[in-house]
C-alpha cells in the first residue's frame, strides 16, 4: 500500500520529526508512506470570515494538486467520524483488499480545510472532538496507521 499524508506548513519541531521519522521507520515494513508537506498560506493573526475562507482555498489547491485521480482520500476533519484502533485496522484492511492501494490522508492548516477538498475526501476521519495542532495531528496519525498494521497482522502492539 502506498499511503501519502499530505500536511500543510513545515514541521519545525524537533521530537515531533523525531517521533513522526521513528514511526515512518517502523512503517516501511508494511507500506509505502510519503509524508508531503504543502506552503501554508501567509496570513495576519485575525482574519474576517471572507479572508479565512481565503486561506482555506489557496491552500486546499496546493492540497489537491497532490492527489492523484485514483487515491483514496481520507481528510481529518473535526466533524468526520470517529473510529477506535480496531475499526480504523479493520477500514484499512478492507482499503487493501479491495484494491485501493493508493491512499491520502490530508491534514489541514490551523484554519482546518477548504470545501474543495472536503468534497474531494471520500472519508472524513476525526480523532477527536478537541481541537490539536496540526503537526501534533502527523504524529498521532502516523502512530495509528502504525497499530493498525500491526493489528491487521496480529503483531503485539502495547495498549
């Protein structure tokens, strides 16, 4: 399985890179992943509703210019549906046996994402009703995709 995680903005922090690496690492023994990272669009502190969807859209094209027609896209969206661990394993397995080898998890910027690629998701996943920082959102992402490898192969994974 190729499995991309299109982001947006540079991740500057160094034990998130230190964790999403060390977790990208234990990944290539089950799939491809290819972590893309998008310009964040420059933008003042406090925006008008207008400007914010503004934002979103600029940085949703340079999402979208990354997906490829045959991906499989699953944005993480605060409204989208929540899964356990098992449920996630569960829908990625079903990804791979039906031939969706080519998929995309896409990460928005701190103004979450536009309506383009919304629309463009086949599946909107949300971790959780709380809000988190995107780049904490790499890590926390890359660690499920991890476990559920690890528990579609039965492999011990700590709980």
């Amino acid at each position: 399985m190729n499995i991309s995680i299109i982001t947006v903005g540079k991740l500057k922090e160094k034990y998130l890179k230190q964790g999403i690496d060390e977790y990208v690492k234990r990944l290539s023994a089950y799939a491809k992943i290819d972590i893309i990272e998008v310009p964040d669009e420059k933008a003042p502190e406090v925006l008008s509703d207008a400007e914010m969807i503004q934002v979103k859209e600029k940085e949703g094209k340079r999402i979208l210019a990354k997906v490829g027609q045959d991906t499989y896209v699953i944005a993480l969206a605060i409204n989208g549906k929540m899964k356990s661990s098992e449920q996630m394993a569960a829908d990625l397995d079903k990804l791979a046996t039906y031939g969706k080898s080519k998929l995309a998890f896409i990460i928005g910027g701190s103004l979450g994402l536009s309506d383009a690629v919304l629309k463009r998701a086949d599946e909107k996943l949300s971790f959780s009703n709380m809000t988190f920082p995107h780049q904490l959102m790499r890590l926390i992402l890359v660690e499920q995709v991890y476990r559920s490898f690890r528990i579609n192969r039965g492999e011990p994974y700590h709980k």
